[in-house]
C-alpha cells in the first residue's frame, strides 16, 4: 500500500522498477512489473486469509498462492490488452525523409518544410541549413539530422547527389 502510494503521489515511476520482460518466465508479462507484483500479493494475501477458515494452513497457503497466480495471469492479460503496442513515435523518426520546403528560404536560423511519415500523415517542422544552397518554398530538401535543443532538422538540397562537385 506504502509503496502505491508513493506512485499515486508522483514520488516514483512505477516503470522505473523493472522492464516487461522480467516476469515473463512466469507469464506475467506485458505489463510493468510492478502491476503482477502487486496483484499477485494482494490475491495471494486474501486469498490465505479466506483459506484459512475452510483448509488446513499449509493447504491453504498453496492454494493462495496457485489462486494469486491464475488470477494475476488473468488480470495482466486483461490489462495488458490495454497498453499501446510499439514504440513511440518521435521527430527523430523523420531523419533520412524528404521535405518541401514550405517557407521563402531557409538559411542557418529559419526555414520550415512539410515531412510525410510513414503512415501518411504529414508535419510542418523547424528546418535549418548549414550550407548556402538555395533552398526556397517548392524545394524538395532532404532532412539529415535532428537538433534536440534547438527543436530543428538540417536540411541539404535532395538532388545533392547530382550536382557538380
């Protein structure tokens, strides 16, 4: 209870304790390891509680602990159905698409373009150019790296390739 507290009040991460994987021998997995941890106690607790009015106290022990782990399996299941699949996507992910530039010019402090994702959807981002190519509205640019603390991708010409060295 202590320690779900603590997380109800922003005082952890309940993620932070262990990754998915670490419980998956048991087939608990697919949720963070706190959530089938504490399940598990919590069934297991009521379930030794209950038992040890109808059984014997070993019995009842070994019956808590097989009724925590069928119903725990149940719930990660279930709870499990509910959390996004994949990574998240992120405007690192553009490095390496083509853009148009949308903007009049780019130069080493302004400039935006137009990027398509994978899945269709297009973004207008920050661009900028280290070089001093004409890259004006209409441009197809292609974006090379991503600055983080900038917020901006740099751009050369997509037709770098074909030109006259």
């Amino acid at each position: 209870m202590a320690y779900w507290l603590v997380v109800i009040t922003g005082g952890v991460d309940p993620e932070a304790v262990g990754d998915d994987s670490t419980l998956d021998f048991a087939g608990l997995g697919g949720v963070p390891v706190t959530v089938p941890l504490s399940l598990l106690v919590a069934f297991a607790w009521f379930g030794s509680l209950a038992g040890a009015e109808f059984l014997p106290g070993w019995v009842a022990l070994i019956a808590a602990l097989v009724a925590a782990w069928l119903l725990t399996r149940l719930a990660t299941l279930l709870i499990g159905r509910f959390r996004p699949v994949g990574i998240n996507p992120s405007r690192a992910d553009f490095v390496g698409h083509t853009c148009i530039i949308r903007t009049g010019r780019v130069t080493g402090t302004f400039g935006q373009a137009e990027v398509h994702a994978g899945d269709g959807s297009s973004a207008i981002v920050q661009v900028r150019q280290a070089g001093t190519d004409d890259l004006r509205a209409g441009t197809v640019a292609l974006l090379y790296d991503f600055d983080p603390e900038g917020e901006f991708f740099w751009v050369i010409p997509a037709d770098i390739a074909t030109k006259d060295i």
